[in-house]
C-alpha cells in the first residue's frame, strides 16, 4: 500500500523483501509480513518470498541491525536548537527555555516534533518516549511520520491544589483520547516531571491512574545534586525512595537521568523492576557532575537504557552518537577502560530500550517488530570491519545509516525520506515565528 508520494520517493508499507542485507558478517534476505512483522530471515530466501512481495528493498550487502530506541526526549523542543548554550543551567532555564516554552502553540509542537521524528529517523532512531506539552499535536506528527511513541504530558502542580487538579484532567483527558485512536504504534504515559516540581499527592494519582490504565511512567530522576539536596531537606528521604513512596517505581517505570543515585537507590530500582534511561550528551552539556552509576545500576538488576533528552540541551537526537558518549562518559568518569564496552552499548540502544517501552525485543528474528535499520556498508566508519560493535559505537554516526523501515514500513531509503525539504521549511517557519511572539512579547512587557 502506498501511503505518501512525492517525487520518485514512496513511503510503502505492506509486505516487503529486504535483499541482500548483512547480518554477523552473512548476507540474507529478510521476508517482512503486511503485519509489520518479520516473517523470516535467512540465506537465499528471496527467491521464496520475491513473488509476494509488494515492495523490495536492495540492501547491497549493507549491515542490518535493529532500530534504535530513544527513551527519554522531549521532541519538540528540536525548535530551540541552538538557541541558548554555554550558559549557567539556572540561567539557561528562566532567561531562555522557560519564556519560550511559555509561548509554544500546538502548531509549534506538531511541527517540532515532526522535526525531530525526521532527525531520529535519519540517526536509526524507530521508537522514542517522550515528554512534553501539546501532546496531542505531538501524536499527530509522530503518527504522519511512521515511528512508534510513548507520549506523556509532562504534569507539574508545583505543590498547588488547583494546578494539581488541571493537571489530573489533562492528564486523564489525554491518555483517554490516545487510547481512542487505537494505534499500536502511539502509546500514552503519565508523566510527573520530578520530585521537585509534583507533589506527592499528585504522584500518588499519577501511580493509581497508571497501574490502572496498565500506562507506562516516565519521570525524571536525581538529574543534579542540588534536588536530591533539595528533596533530602524537604523529604527527609532521597529521591527514589519518595517516588516508591507514592508507587511510581514499577517495571512500566522509565526514569531519566538517576546520575546522582546512590548504591541503596540503585538497588531499589532494580528491585523494583524499572528502566533506567541513560543521557549522557545531555549529562555532559548540563555539566551534571556525575555520570549515573550504571555498574550499580545492573549489579541490582536495573534496565538501563538509552537517550538523547531534548534538542535544547543535546543539541542533536543522533543516537548512534549518544552511544559514544555513553561509553566513553562511564570509562572517564568511573575511571575504568573496561565499564560498558561496545556490546552492551548497543543493546542499550536497541533491545533494553525496546523492553522499557513495550515495543518488542529489539531484535532481529522471525516473530518481532520488523524494526530494521540499514547502516552503510562501505562507509569509511565501517572500513576496515574489524569488529563491528565497535564500527557502529565509536566510529559511526546517525550519517552512517542508510535505509530505516518502523513496523514494517519504510520510512527511509537510501538516505531519502518522504517531504523532508517541506518538514524543514515548516520547523524553520514555526521556529522563527515563536522567535517574533517573544519579541511582541518582551515590547508589550516594557
Ligand atoms: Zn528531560
């Protein structure tokens, strides 16, 4: 079924036949069902498949590996790229970010997050979990442009009844509408931003209204000293233990960030089941001071897994990058050459941020998500291919990728994607027009 058309490009979805790909050093076919799932996988399949096939793909010998999965990101804020850096956080936050997301549309948000749904699919990025305002219009964009989704309205009451209680209602209000448009591919979550912005009456709702709804949690976590400091005199307790508390760390839980947690926290996670995302980019630009202590984190049994958070404070969403940095911050910072070696970094990306978002296992066999990414074969990043684990974290980029196909549908082929030249002309629009409000906007305030 043809689904867009511009040009010579096509975005196709139904059963497709990808030829000649590579796998662990083999060159197979790969059979994808109308079910956007993978039928089957093999050596010389093709011929088997060839006649059923509405659409096929010639992979030449490129390296298939599963998509990638971002799970902590706010999409939109792809339209503040670039717009404030190498500031101090505090100021980065109240004299930037914060006035212009005071004056987001839901026009701003669908073009943002298509935006960025563009770039991730450029990078190999099939699935992410975001957090955010305007989430509709978020859905809206992510479903035009083919990924899958876990989208939460970020709530935050700031310890005010009647906020709390807008919150509540949006927050029901928007889960209930995704629920309706019965899109496997668009998942909601509750999202209560952070122990220092929710109360814990509001996150007492939150975990209710979750466990009921069987929704997944996405929530920050111990991201700077200063709100575990902040939490420990208001709480008398560190942050993960006040989430658990109020019954938000459960195996639907991702928590972002959790750089400062301790070895007790640590534990508690793993305990309790739930993904850890990992934003080391993100981390490093805050200047965080701690990488998260992932040696703790998957001794107790935690998920961790792997994100880009937003534009803002990233400034891409290139996760094959973010796979770098994961490695070599947790080497620097824990001062070892051996912690999270190229392997297990790409699991992070791939299988174990699959797992935390309930979109499959993240890999490549018959009977899973025909999340597919094709990374070019004769790059210079993957020559020689020595060790191909190691190409793809330390060498290559989100450049490197060539072909990406979400639940079966072809989202990218060799490196086209369908209407990118106008999702670019529509984010740059919406970006410079939030940029001209805050002008009217600073003129009326003086
Ligand atoms: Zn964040």
């Amino acid at each position: 079924m043809i689904v867009g058309d511009e040009g010579d490009y096509v975005v196709r979805a139904g059963s497709v036949l990808l030829r000649q790909v590579s796998i662990g050093g083999r060159i197979v076919d790969i059979a994808i069902g109308d079910d956007g799932t993978i039928a089957a996988i093999g050596e010389g399949i093709g011929a088997e498949y060839k006649g059923d096939a509405e659409f096929i793909v010639e992979g030449k010998q490129d390296i298939a590996i599963p998509g990638l999965v971002n799970t902590h990101t706010h999409a939109a804020m792809a339209l503040f790229r670039g717009y404030a850096d190498d500031l101090p956080l505090h100021e980065w936050l109240t004299s930037k970010i914060w006035p212009l997301e005071a004056l987001l549309t839901g026009d701003d948000v669908y073009h943002g997050t298509r935006l960025a749904c563009l770039e991730m699919i450029r990078s190999g990025t099939v699935a992410f979990n975001d957090m955010y305002f305007f989430m509709k219009d978020a859905a809206r964009a992510v479903t035009e442009m083919g990924m899958k989704a876990v989208l939460a309205y970020g709530f935050i009451d700031l310890f005010d009844e009647e906020r709390r209680e807008r919150e509540i209602r949006a927050t029901e209000e928007f889960c209930r509408w995704i629920g309706s448009l019965r899109n496997p591919s668009i998942r909601a979550a509750v999202g209560p931003h952070a122990v220092y912005t929710v109360s814990t009456e509001a996150m007492k709702w939150l975990a209710d209204f979750a466990k009921r709804e069987g929704i997944i949690v996405h929530v920050h976590l111990s991201e700077t000293e200063r709100e575990v400091a902040e939490c420990e005199k208001m709480y008398g307790r560190r942050p993960a233990f006040v989430l658990d508390e109020c019954g938000l760390l459960t195996e639907r839980t991702t928590a972002a960030h959790c750089c400062w947690l301790d070895q007790q926290e640590c534990n508690l996670l793993g305990k309790r089941g739930v993904h850890v995302s990992y934003n080391p980019v993100s981390n490093m630009k805050l200047a965080v001071g701690r990488a998260i202590p992932y040696q703790w984190l998957k001794e107790a049994g935690a998920n961790v897994t792997l994100g880009t958070d937003g534009a803002a404070s990233n400034n891409n969403l290139d996760l094959m990058e973010g796979m770098k940095f994961a490695a070599l911050l947790q080497k620097f910072f824990w001062n070892s050459q051996t912690i999270l070696p190229a392997h297990d970094t790409l699991a992070m990306a791939t299988s174990s941020g699959a797992r935390a978002l309930g979109f499959g296992d993240g890999r490549l066999m018959a009977g899973s998500p025909a999340d597919i990414v094709l990374v070019d074969r004769y790059a210079v990043c993957n020559t020689p291919l020595h060790h191909l684990e190691s190409n793809l974290v330390y060498s290559c980029t989100g450049g490197s990728v060539k072909t990406l196909i979400c639940s079966g549908k072809v989202l990218m082929q060799d490196r086209v994607v369908f209407d990118e030249r106008k999702i670019i002309e529509d984010a740059a629009k919406a970006a410079q027009r939030l940029l001209d409000r805050l002008g009217e906007q600073v003129i009326q305030e003086h």
